[in-house]
C-alpha cells in the first residue's frame, strides 16, 4: 500500500471516529430507549375452584435498534409445582425462606400454582411456542423490526396456589386472594438483551406500559390493588364519593371491575369479601386506599393513615414528585411486597408504619425509577430502606437528623458490618437469584445498599446528597437505571469523580478500616499519622477536640475524586493535600500543642461504614510521657 492511500485511509479513520465521538459526546446518557408493552384483559374468577380464565391482548412496540425473533413471557404461578426451581432451591440452599422451606414439594393438584396458554397469536395467526418452568418462549412468525408494534392474542388459564410466597390464596390471616405475578407477563428487552429469568424467589423487572384489566369475581368480594377503578359507581364498595348513588351491576353474581394503569409495569390486586376499605385524601388531590381484614388490627390500621400522609408528603419533597393520584395499602401477601401504585403487607403487626413506609417507599424506586433489581437489587432495596430511615425519623419528630451531622450514621451500618465480617459476602454485583446465602442476599441488598447511599452523603456531603436524591428520580424515571447512571448523578451534583466509590464497594467486598495510628507534639504543634488498614480509600473527615471543647475539622479528600467536598458543619475545617490511594499512612499537621487536644477522631458522623471503629479515635489519657 502507497504512502498517500495509507494517509487517505488514515484521514478517513480519523474523520469516521471524531464524528462519532462526537455524536456520543451529543447524547445525553439518560436518553435511553425503553420498550412499550399494552395490556388489555378480561379475566373470570372462580371463588369455588380458585381458578380463573383469561382474555390478554398486548401491543408490543419494538423501539430497539434490535430486530426480535423472540419474545419471551414470565409464567410465575409455575413456580409453585413440586420440582420447579423455586422449590428445589428452597430445599436445597442452607437457610430457606421460612416462608417457602418445603411446602412446595407438598402441594397436591389442587394447591399448585399454573398458568396454561390455551392459545398465542401474532398478528393474528399462530404462533409456536413451549413452556419451560416459569418462561413461555415464543417463536415469531416475522422478526418485529425496530420501531414496529406487533399485536399479540392470548387466551390462558390459571390455578390461585395456595400461598407461599408473596402471590396465593388464604394467606396466614385468611385474605382470600393477593393476585401478584398472576397474568403471563412479557419479560423486558434492554440495551443488555433479554431478561427472560426463571421465578426463583428474588426480584422482579418489567416493561413500562399501560394496562387496562376487567375482572369478574363473585359480588360479595372487594378489590384493591394497581391502578384507577373506572366503574365505581357500579361497584360502591367505599370506591364512590359521599353523596354519591351506587348501582351495582351484578351479572351471574358477580361484578365486573375495570381498572386503568398508566405507565407502570406491573398489575397487582388483592380481593376478600371481609375487606374494610378506607380512603384518605391528600391536600395535594391523592388519595390513599387502605383495604384490611374486618375485626383485625382496626386500631392500627386507623392510625396508619394519617402517617402515610406524612410519609408520602415527605417523601414526595425529599425523594421526588409521586406521579400517580393513588396508591393502595393492602393486607395480603406473607409480609410486605411493592407493586406498582400499591403494596400488599401482612396487617396482625403491632406497627403498621414501618412496613408500610417501606413498602410505599419502593413506589419511588421499583415503580418509577425501575431499575433491574433481578440484576441490582440494592439499588431497590438499599435505597428504599434508606428512604424509609429518614421518612420514619421525621414522623417520630427526629428531624435534627438532617441538620446535624453526628446524627446521620444510618443504622444499616450495623447489617451491613456483620456482613462484611461474616465471611461470606458477596459483592453487591451479584445476581439476586444466585447469592449462595439468603442471609447474605438480604444484608447485601438492604443494609450495604442503604449505606451506599448514606455514605455518599459522607463522600461528597449532605447537601449535594440530597440534591442528587431529586435528580436522580426526575432524571431517570421510568427509563430502569443501571449503577453507573446513578453514580453520574452525583458526580454531576458535587463535581467530583466517583467511578471508584462503586469499583470497590459494588464490585468488590473489600472494607474500609482507617485508623489514627500516631498523635505526636512537637513544641507548640502536633504530627497525626492516620492508616488505611481496609484495602477501600475513602476520603477523611478527621474532628479534633480540644480541651476548651472548641472543634477543628481536618480533611484529606482522595486524589482520585479530584475535587473537594464543601464544609458540612460550622466548625473550622482545614483542607489538606489529597490523598493518594497507594500510600497507606498520611500524615498531617495541628498548629496547636499536643497538651491541649482532648481528642482526634476519624469520622465521628459514622457515615463512614468503617469495619472497625475502635481504632478511630485517639484521646488525650493516650499520651505517654515522652510525649
């Protein structure tokens, strides 16, 4: 090849590759493509057999740049048959769910879970497909091409099993039917490809769309669950406004419910024939729905409702604006489980509040930001649990736990520190379905993804904390963000670079153990020595107290954030040089003598998720005589 055809070649490689720097440069990273799903069903209930039929029709639009040959559908009830993965992993791993264990294995016909398709169309012609566990893999007649919508006709039929985890019938305190996970739901298709998974027992993903479900069931029953009821004056039920005249309309003995769901992706409900319905609504307009057995808890129940006001008051000023008009706390289930604009929750508990306010809390994050928590179930779970910290805090007046900084060391630090020493974590990259523990699954996605959060707010400070708290949500709703999307967030917010805060503390299971290691006067000035013993950086926030109780605060950011946080307290800071991660000491200097420090500590916040706080402080009584 001639020198002038290697330079053309070159100046064309060249050209090829700015533009398309370029244009990755004009995209904004949260103009991610999302794939629409459109649920039209009619389903009959047989109180008498616990089964029911189903009409499903679903407008699929492709706005991938992929062509699909392939669609798959989640069939969760197929979980709950002897032999399915769910039951076999439960007998199998070292500490089941209590909830599970065995039972599955011992279900007799009638007590099992199925989902049945009677028939699958494409555009209307069929469709080949097979079932294998709890996923229909469907073979298309014509590749749905990008940007196209294709039609899909189901009919199917379904067994209510009897209730074992989350979904069933006759729960423990004898609600009728908590319908979750009960239609064939189509799995999502993102940017990583499909995410067809078996039902294990873990999280759920889904697509975002609009769902349009009628349901006929035996008249005496009252439903609740996803969405706005359409027909309210045909039901009555508590669902009409005073004044107003109902006028069921009962066909065979039942009553037909239309509900409407915008932008979700999920269908939930629950229905008994003893449900209490009770409705509050907001100063904003929202109303909030509470269905509860006759005769149990009603005391509790009736104090609920006043704090999940506040919950949701605060919560939509802290955490970003509730984009629904309704949400529906429900007993049913086997503990408390989030649904789009809905939760179902076990109600014989002494308190309501705290699992309702975790519960609602996952509204913002599983039913409006929507990440994949199959995949990231801490950014679900982590983040709720933190919410649901500071929400409860503010009802029980604790408000000074946003203002002063001592206070705001969350109590998932104490998950996840036994975690971290237990042995056996594993890093919060790790699927929720294959964690090799239960115990460690749930300190993970909890408790250390709670401190992800309240951590941040120690690497780049409360404030930008909490700004990033709202962007995060207006940025990323209904668009399932990834880790990295999160992460960019704050880096916006505070102008520091993070990637590392999650290439340690996601990816990895290393700690952080930093320690004052040395406190030495020399004349009228004193020499720290701080250590790093965790294999984790992290920047220092080091509070010296004197002896006339004055406080001075000390800060060494890590080099690699480029960048400082801004002061968090009234206190005088000095910012010293960066840190470097590779150097395992640092040492600063005090322009005060050692006889009038009462004290040098190392994050006395406990923000910071140290594995080993003894080693944190140094005091006065440790000066030995050379000193």
């Amino acid at each position: 090849m001639n020198m002038k055809l290697k330079a053309i070649i070159l100046l064309c490689g060249l050209s090829v590759s700015v533009a398309f720097a370029q244009k990755k440069a004009d995209r904004k990273d949260h103009e991610r493509w999302q794939q629409y799903a459109k649920y039209y069903m009619e389903i009959d209930m047989d109180v008498n057999t616990n089964r029911f039929t189903g009409v499903q029709k679903l407008e699929y639009t492709n706005n991938s740049p992929d062509e699909l040959d392939k669609v798959f559908y989640h069939l969760y009830f197929n979980a709950f048959q002897p032999g399915s993965m769910m039951d076999v992993r439960s007998r199998t791993i070292d500490d089941p769910d209590r909830r599970v264990g065995d039972r599955i294995s011992k279900l007799s016909d009638d007590e099992i879970g199925y989902q049945k398709i009677l028939s699958l169309k494409q555009n209307g012609k069929d469709v080949t497909y097979k079932v294998e566990g709890t996923v229909l893999e469907v073979s298309l007649n014509e590749p749905i091409k990008p940007g196209q919508k294709v039609t899909f006709d189901m009919n199917f039929e379904g067994q209510v099993p009897v209730q074992i985890r989350r979904t069933g019938r006759d729960n423990a305190e004898g609600v009728r039917y908590t319908m979750t996970q009960w239609f064939p739901k189509l799995a999502e298709y993102d940017y990583q490809g499909w995410h067809a998974d078996e039902y294990i027992g873990r999280e759920f993903y889904g697509v975002w769309g609009d769902f349009e479900v009628k349901i006929s069931i035996d008249k005496d029953y009252v439903v609740g669950g996803t969405g706005y009821l359409q027909n309210p004056l045909e039901i009555g039920h508590g669902y009409e406004d005073k004044g107003q005249t109902v006028k069921q309309k009962v066909k065979n003995g039942k009553l037909t419910w239309h509900f409407v769901a915008p932008n979700v992706h999920d269908f939930a409900w629950a229905a008994d024939p003893d449900y209490i319905h009770d409705k509050l609504t907001m100063k904003n307009g929202m109303e909030l729905h509470f269905f509860h057995q006759k005769g149990q808890n009603e005391e509790n129940w009736e104090k609920l409702m006043p704090l999940a006001e506040k919950a949701f008051e605060y919560a939509n000023k802290h955490f970003g604006q509730y984009p629904y008009k309704q949400f529906s706390v429900i007993q049913g289930g086997d503990g408390g489980m989030e649904y789009p604009m809905s939760t179902m929750i076990t109600g014989m508990r002494g308190s309501l509040l705290g699992v309702t306010v975790h519960e609602a809390m996952h509204d913002w994050y599983h039913g409006v930001l929507g990440n994949n928590e199959a995949l990231h179930p801490w950014m679900d779970e982590g983040f709720t649990s933190y919410a649901t910290s500071r929400i409860i805090s503010h009802i029980a007046g604790r408000d000074t736990a946003e203002e002063t900084i001592e206070n705001l060391g969350m109590p998932a630090n104490g998950g996840y520190l036994r975690l971290a020493t237990s042995g056996v974590e594993e890093p919060l990259s790790t699927h929720s379905d294959h964690y090799h523990l239960n115990g460690a699954y749930g300190a993970a996605a909890y408790s250390k993804g709670s401190v992800w959060m309240s951590q941040m707010g120690y690497v780049i400070g409360e404030k930008a904390l909490n700004k990033g708290l709202l962007e995060y949500f207006e940025t990323w709703k209904f668009k399932h963000p990834n880790p990295n999307d999160v992460l960019r967030v704050f880096e916006r917010v505070s102008g520091l670079e993070l990637d590392w805060y999650n290439e340690y503390f996601v990816y990895t299971t290393k700690t952080i153990d930093y320690g004052v290691k040395q406190v030495v006067g020399e004349n009228n000035r004193t020499k720290v020595t701080l250590e790093r013993v965790g294999l984790m950086p992290m920047p220092m926030d080091v509070v010296v107290t004197y002896k006339d109780g004055t406080k001075e605060v000390h800060y060494m950011a890590l080099r690699m954030m480029r960048g400082e946080k801004p002061a968090e307290t009234n206190d005088p800071r000095v910012v010293h040089p960066d840190w470097p991660w590779t150097h395992p000491t640092y040492e600063f200097t005090i322009n005060r003598p050692a006889s009038e420090i009462a004290s040098v500590e190392i994050d006395p916040s406990g923000r910071m998720a140290d594995v080993n706080r003894e080693n944190n402080v140094w005091k006065a009584e440790a000066i030995d005589s050379k000193k």
